[in-house]
C-alpha cells in the first residue's frame, strides 16, 4: 500500500497531475488514524512531501504550486494529531523547520499576491501549530490534563538504543529547554541523537532569533484570523516555561522592520502593512504604548481593547473590532496575554495601567482600564472567552503579588475584589454541561485559590466544594455506563481533584467537608491513587496531601478508609516501576509547566502526603519502619530531582521528631552520617541543606549525655563544630535558624560538648549576631540556645560562672531586656523573659548584667 502512494505521487506528469494526487491523499488521511501512521512512517513518501514544502522563485509562472504547498500542509497538519507514531517521523525529517523556512519565504516574497499570501500563510501556519502543540504534549504533558495513555516522563519518543537527555533534576530554575542555564542538560536539537532532547529542542527552536523575526512579524496581519488564529495558538502553548515568555516579551521588531519606531522615546509604531491589503496607507496593527511596553504585550492589549481616545495615541482601526467580533479569535488572544502574564509582574503592571476607551474618573477603582475590560468579558455570553478572561485575571493577580509577599499576605483591596468577582464567575460557569469546559475551569480555579485561605473559604461559602465532589461522583457513574470516553474522564477526575486539594490546602473546614462527605468519597480518592493516569494519581495525591494537613482527618479517615496505606505503595510502585536513579530517562520537564513539576508530580507529591503521615502520633510511623519504607525513603534523600529530595529530607525530619531512641538508631543506620554530614556542607542547596540541620537538631534532642557522645564522635566532633559555624555565617535566615536550634539542643548535653561549642570563636560572636536579626525565628533560635549555654543542670537554674564570664563581653542583660520590651513575637518575648530570668539569677557575679 506504501509503495502505491510514492508511486502514485511519483507518477504525476505535471503539477496539475500532483495536486489531484495529493487532494485524494489529503481527504484519505483526514480522519483515518491508520492511513496517517502508515503515510508518515514511509521515508520515501514523507521526504517527497517535505520536499515541495519551498516557494518557487517565481510563483506567479507556476500558480499550481502554491495549491500544492497547501494541500501539503494540510496534510503535514494532519499527521502530527495522532501521537509518537506520526509525531517522531516529522521531527526526524525537521518538519518544523520547513515549514517555519517556507513561513519566511513567503512572508518576504514580493511576488505573491496578497490573498495566494495569505492562504499560503494560513495554511502553513496551521500545520506548524499542530506539529509543535503535538510535541508540547508529549514533551510537557497536556495544558490541561494528562492523557489516560500517556504518562509524561516518558513520551516515547526515543526509540530503542538511541542516546536520552536529560532535563530533570532541576531545581526549580529557570532554565531553558535549549541550553544549561541553571544545572540542566543541553538539549540537542532536531539532527542530535536523543529523540526526546531532539523534541524539546523543537520546542526551542521557535525562540531562536530569526524564527522569532519570521512568527512575529506576522503581526502586521492583525486582521485576519486565518493567520492570527493559529499564530496565536502556537505561542500561547509554546510559552509554557518562564524562559520562552522572557523570550517572546523581550522580542522587538528588527531595525529593518516597517513596524520599528526610529525614536525609542515614541509612544506609537507607525507600518505600512502592504502584505495583505496591497494598500500603502494601512495603520499599524500594534502600538508600543508606555515606554518599554513588551511589543507583543502592547500588540495583544490593543487588539483585545482599543486604547483611550484621551491617551493621545491611535487606536487601532479594525484589529480590536475584528478579534471582538470572533469569540475563536477573543478566546485565542485571551490565552495567548494569560500564558504571557504567567509568573510575570513587570507584565502584570503593564496591563494594569494600559489606557482603554471609556476609562473615567468616576468608575470604581477595581473596574478601570484594562482590567476592567477583562470583568467585561468574563460576563459576557461566549462560555470559551468567559474562561479565557478568568484564566487571565487569575495570572494577573498571581503575577503582581509583590515579591516576597505570599499570597495569603497580600492584603490589596483591588486585587481582593477582583479575585472574589472571578470566582464568583467560575462558580458560575461550572454548572455548565460541557466537560472540556469544566476542565479548564478547574485548573484555573486551582490556580485562584491556591495559598489564600480566604478564598478557599469564600468558595466553599458559594457550595464549590461540594458540586465538585458531586461532579466528580457523577462522572465516575457516567463512565462506568460508556457515557464519557475514557481520556477526557481521567482528565476531568484530574482537574477535579487538583481543585479540591488547592481548595482543601489551607482550610480546616473544607478538609472535613471533604472527609465525611456522604455519601463517603475517600473510596473514590483511594481508587485515584491507583488510576493508570498518572495525571489522576498525581492530583489523587495532591488532594491526598491537603487531608493530612488535618490531624483530626489524618488520625481517622484517612488511616481508617486505607488511603494513608496506599500512599506509601503508590510511592513504592512509582519509585520501583520508573527508577529514580535513572534520572536521565525522566526528560521533557521544565521549570515552569506547573508548581510541581508533572514528570515527578506523584513522587512529590504523595512525598509531600508522607511527611504528614509520620509524625510521632501516627500510626504509619510503625509500619513504614516495618515494611521496609525507610529503606526507600532514606534512598529517595539522594534524588537527583530536588523538590523529591526535599520532601524526603522533610519526611525523615518529622519521623527523628520526639522519636525514641530506637527509631533515630534505625534512621541513621539506614542513612549513614557521612551522608548527612555531606547534606549539611556550603554546597548543598540551601533548601536541602536546611532540613539536614533540623534532622540533626532532631537526632541530638533529648539525648542523655552518653547518647550524645555516641552521635557526636560518630559525626565527628571537629566536622560538627566545622559545619555548624557555616551555618551560622550564611546568608539565610532559615539555615542560621536551623543551625542555632542544633547548637541548643547540643547545649543541653554534657560539659564536654559544651566547652567545645564555646571554644570556638566564630560560633560565640555568630550566636551574638544573631540577636541582632531581622528575623524572629533565628532571634528565637539564638535565645535559646543562649539560655541551655547559661542555665545550669542543677536544681537551683542558676547560671554557670564560666558562662557568664565568657558572654560579659556581649552585654547580653540590655540587650535582651530590649528584645523582650520592643519585639512583637510573641516567641521572641517569651524566649527574652526566660533568659533574663536566668540572668537576673547571676545579678551581681562577676558584674554580669550591669554595664551598658
């Protein structure tokens, strides 16, 4: 059958016979998944496509060539929709970058017609979309969802003995997918030997410079969906990692270019857009608006809104109208700014303060300019733009939190009312029917609720939770009677559960609600954990680990219904069935696809889950050291992926906490203190390096003195003392406190340790520094740690002359006694009082405390 079809095409006399040939070929493909994995997986026939995909030097003398270049693309389109089969043979044979080359050429070619330009354009255009999209997919997972069949750390793109590259093992960096910016592998592009490095290098491809030049400056054709339609649904899925939006914002038009200003100060891009029109006089489709506007940021303000008559700069005359007047076009422009916005304030503000018509000084502040051109359209009547509108705002809000200010913090009346408004909507618009819909709408709730308490609540006053729960039992029932195909189910079961766990995250109220939900829907939770979607097992364990939060649900429900049991062997499965150690096969993931990257969603996750299941009152604690779980969770602390390393070091600090001595025994004999001691070295990351501390600190609490001095002279007396010092120096706050906290619990042991903590000097003059904090915690940290050094053992609680000899130096008396009076910590004040206590005790000796 192969050999039919390079022999039919092979056969065509002329280009009219070819175009016959290729529209017969065209229609058999379009819907006949076996006749596209059979077109694409022939060489001879592929190559003889890709090769008419090149506009001839003089079009005009043979017109039949362009019908060919699209019927062509079409079919390329086609192809790329049906997965690895179709999908890694376009990559091999550089589809993309044919398409993209033929893009140009038409692009630049002064002797096409304005419509054979157009179609040419329109049409290549949309097979590119479905190429790249296609390879996102797999590479990234699916925007919304991840695909029953598919589990995305391991696409399947490479085929046997070929080379992998590595993209995991990230730190939460903001590398790029192209080269090794913050730690990651170096992608190889479309001609390396890693078929998964050659996908992702695909997928970077679109950002290198001149391809950039050649997508963007379609720009001009801002009027005409055929090109802006799928244009802006292949940069508004391609702009998933923070690297690629740093990319497209910072893209301007070449100095060449009929768009770019001469004067950088200017306020508008004057174009004379004679691609589509053939008209000299044709205004510019984008306008730079404030100086330093991104311009495809400017570009997509203005076609969503025209700009204030009062601004003083033109508006656009057909370009907002024409995207207002096509809810496809709306939608798609919407995604494309809330994919731009994602994790962008500089962005955010922009958008904030970009002038529209009809602003006024009398409107509500939370309504004016763009913004409220957004409120606009989310109560508008097309369903998609409603949504779009909605995902945008939520991006918005997320992006201008100011830095450093967690969302719960964020106090900001305009951002408070917005964000009630857009839940209000999508509380609204989840009682609609449509399942694609109710996806979408979900992971954007997710993403509103997310860290703020006081949404979660305010949702779960408009009844959220339960309608979810609810959509979520009725969805199961429809599947089980063939009503709803079996990927868009593990999709929404998802979507559904990553909601309920960002709704469940910070509030007590809806864990219950979750918990003794009738009738019970932690039967429904349990069988998620063992879905063969692994996007349904990794929101199964997201909702998992809000529960656990709970002490109340983790002691009953969730031990009594089996999930806590099931997390731990969902862990081991997923461990066991991938092999952490082989990083280097967990490819496709990137910094910013999600908050938890998707490639180690599950590990994390249930990770995450198990840090809450094995503190000192759990149950699970016991069987996690009966069952061989520490063996695993020990192993897992050496995970090249680090969010999964820190989980594991987090686990291990609540399973040493008040644990009896046995436990700690079993802990380090399983672990190994040269480990632990390599963790809390300079080079560890800061995070990791952080919880090592706190196991240590957790190990030598309340050791007897011969306890001690085992753990001690098993550490290493002098490397002890060496990397508690580096703690104190650093930087961070949460290492100084970590380390302060070590060095009071080792204070309270024997005389021995305590002599050698104060002999050195750097430890004494950082513990005095540390009073000197900005932060409460390493005040706190210090104080104490102060007090166990003072105090005596003894009965009495009087103070240790050595002790206080030593810290006359420090004036400690005023010093503390000005913490306790000015500091609005409660621990601070409390941790003040009783070393001064202490002090008061010594009033007199040696002149302690008297001086200032």
């Amino acid at each position: 059958m192969a050999a039919t079809t390079i022999g039919t095409l092979a056969a065509a006399h002329s280009s009219g016979d070819l175009l016959v040939v290729l529209k017969d070929l065209k229609n058999s493909v379009i819907g006949n998944t076996w006749k596209k994995v059979q077109v694409a997986g022939d060489d001879e026939v592929l190559a003889f496509l890709l090769q008419w995909l090149e506009l001839p030097v003089d079009p005009i003398a043979n017109p039949a060539s362009i019908d060919i270049i699209v019927e062509i693309a079409v079919i390329i389109g086609a192809l790329s929709n049906v997965g690895t089969l179709t999908l890694r043979p376009l990559l091999l044979s550089q589809a993309p970058t044919r398409l993209l080359n033929c893009i140009r050429a038409t692009s630049n070619s002064r002797r096409l017609s304005a419509s054979d330009r157009v179609r040419l354009l329109s049409a290549l255009l949309r097979a590119l979309r479905n190429v790249l999209v296609a390879t996102a997919d797999l590479v990234w997972g699916y925007m919304r969802g991840v695909s029953l069949r598919r589990r995305v750390v391991d696409t399947g793109l490479a085929g046997p003995g070929e080379s992998r590259v590595s993209e995991a093992g990230d730190t939460g960096g903001g590398a790029t997918a192209a080269k090794k910016a913050k730690g990651k592998e170096v992608d190889r592009g479309p001609g390396g030997g890693g078929g998964k490095g050659m996908a992702a290098g695909v997928l970077s491809m679109v950002f290198e410079k001149e391809n950039l030049d050649t997508l963007l400056a379609l720009l001009d054709y801002s009027t005409n969906l055929q090109i802006m339609l799928p244009l802006y649904q292949l940069l508004a899925r391609l702009i998933a990692l923070p690297s690629h939006r740093e990319a497209l914002a910072s893209w301007s038009p070449p100095k060449h270019h009929p768009s770019s200003s001469e004067t950088s100060s200017s306020l508008l891009f004057s174009s004379s857009n004679t691609r589509l029109t053939g008209s000299t006089t044709s205004p510019a489709s984008t306008r730079s608006g404030p100086k330093g506007t991104p311009y495809i940021l400017a570009h997509l303000l203005s076609t969503i809104s025209p700009p204030a008559p009062s601004s003083g700069i033109p508006g656009l005359p057909g370009g907002a109208s024409t995207a207002r007047r096509n809810p496809k076009m709306l939608e798609a422009t919407l995604d494309l700014l809330a994919a731009l916005l994602k994790g962008q304030p500089d962005l955010a503000a922009v958008v904030r303060d970009w002038p529209v018509a009809g602003g006024s000084e009398g409107i509500d502040e939370s309504e004016e300019g763009f913004v409220g051109e957004l409120r606009g359209l989310m109560g508008g009547a097309s369903t998609p733009v409603r949504i779009a509108a909605a995902s945008c705002i939520t991006n918005l809000v997320k992006a201008e939190c100011p830095a450093g200010l967690s969302p719960i913090e964020d106090t900001s009346v305009r951002r408070g009312v917005l964000k009630r408004h857009t839940l209000d909507v999508i509380v609204e618009l989840l009682k609609g029917d449509g399942v694609e819909d109710r996806i979408k709408l979900c992971f954007v709730l997710a993403s509103l609720v997310s860290d703020e308490s006081s949404l979660q609540r305010a949702a779960a006053d408009r009844g959220c939770p339960t309608a979810l729960l609810g959509f979520y039992v009725k969805l199961e029932d429809e599947e089980s009677r063939d009503e709803l195909g079996s990927d868009p189910a593990s999709r929404a079961r998802e979507s559904i559960l990553l909601a309920l766990a960002a709704l469940a995250f910070q509030t007590e109220s809806n864990r219950a609600l979750i918990a003794e939900y009738q009738p019970p829907f932690l039967p429904h939770l349990l069988r998620a954990l063992r879905h063969p979607s692994y996007g349904v097992r990794a929101g199964g364990c997201q909702l998992a680990r809000a529960l656990s939060r709970s002490i109340a649900v983790l002691r009953t429900n969730l031990i009594d219904s089996g999930v806590a049991d099931e997390v731990i062997e969902l862990l081991r499965r997923e461990c066991s069935g991938s092999g952490w150690e082989g990083a280097g096969e967990r490819v496709g993931m990137d910094e910013g696809v999600s908050s938890e990257d998707r490639g180690w969603a599950v590990e994390v996750a249930a990770m995450g889950t198990l840090c809450n299941l094995v503190p000192d009152f759990s149950p699970l604690r016991t069987k996690l050291l009966a069952n061989g779980g520490l063996s695993l969770l020990i192993s897992l602390t050496r995970s090249p992926h680090e969010p999964l390393a820190l989980n594991a070091l987090w686990a291990v600090k609540n399973l040493t906490f008040r644990a009896a001595e046995g436990i700690k025994a079993s802990v380090m004999a399983e672990m190994g203190y040269a480990p632990l001691k390599n963790l809390m070295m300079p080079s560890t990351p800061t995070p990791l390096r952080v919880q090592a501390f706190c196991i240590l600190r957790n190990l030598v609490a309340d050791q007897t003195p011969a306890e001690l001095s085992r753990t001690t002279e098993a550490f290493g007396e002098d490397r002890l003392l060496d990397v508690l010092q580096s703690g104190l120096r650093d930087k961070d706050q949460d290492m100084q406190a970590a380390a302060l906290f070590t060095v009071a619990n080792l204070a309270l042991g024997n005389e021995r340790m305590r002599q050698a903590l104060v002999s050195h000097v750097d430890l004494i003059e950082g513990l005095s520094d540390a009073l000197n904090s900005n932060s409460d915690d390493v005040k706190h940290a210090a104080l104490k740690t102060l007090r166990h050094l003072i105090e005596a053992s003894t009965r009495s609680r009087r103070p240790r002359q050595a002790m206080l000899e030593l810290f006359l130096p420090y004036q400690l008396r005023p010093r503390v006694q000005e913490l306790m009076d000015n500091s609005e910590g409660f621990d601070v004040r409390h941790a003040a009082g009783g070393l001064l206590e202490v002090l008061e005790r010594g009033r007199g000796e040696v002149g302690f405390g008297t001086a200032r």
